[in-house]
C-alpha cells in the first residue's frame, strides 16, 4: 500500500486536512487492511488504498457519532442530539462496504463460518 495515497484519499473522504492528528486511525487501518489480504493478493494494489482510507474514514465516523450522543447544556442537564452523525455514518459504512467489494478478489473473508450437520 502506498501510505501517502492512503492519507490523501482519507482526506478526500472525511474532508479532515490535517492527517497528522488521524495517524492512530490512518495506521490502525492500513493494518487492518494488511491482515485482510489473501495470500495471493499484490500489496502494492492501489484497491487497496481506497479500502484503507475506507476504513480510516468510518472509524473517524463512528467516533464522531458517538461523541454526537449528547450535549451539555449550561443548567447541566443533558439533551439528545440527533446529529448529522448517523447519516455521515451511514455514508461512511456504504463507502467502506463499497471497497470492500471492490477489494473482495484480495482479501479473505471474515464472514465465513463452519456449519455442520449431525
């Protein structure tokens, strides 16, 4: 993977412009998607760029939306917000669905389960 395009492409997806302060994200991704490849699947996949910006993009979604829960209000009490949040997430998720099956002929898949009959 190439680690510059992977920051520019998490740009592209979340707007953030500065990548310096999603690094954990940006590299708690690109692992991620790294321990997704199949044995067969070329690292250098430009794919798989996309799918880790993909991932980045929807952690930083996720911990938006979670922040989004709730808002202080000046007499302490707390209110609900239902923020733009849930739909950026949304976004997001399709987003990463969508590279996933872009990406599906490189990884492996960590939906399979085992099923047996006795």
């Amino acid at each position: 993977m190439n680690f510059d395009s992977v920051k520019s492409l998490f740009t592209l997806f979340s707007g953030e412009t500065d990548c310096e302060s999603f690094m954990p994200l940006i590299n708690l991704a690109v692992s991620q998607t790294s321990s997704m490849l199949s044995s067969s699947a070329d690292p250098c996949d430009p794919r798989l760029d996309f799918l880790s910006a993909a991932i980045a993009n929807f952690r930083l979604a996720q911990i938006n939306a979670a922040r989004d829960r709730s808002l202080n209000t000046l007499n302490g009490k707390m209110l609900s917000v239902s923020a733009s949040g849930d739909c950026v997430l949304k976004f997001a998720e399709s987003l990463l669905m969508s590279y996933m099956q872009l990406c599906s002929a490189l990884i492996t898949s960590s939906d399979f389960a085992f099923l047996s009959c006795f």
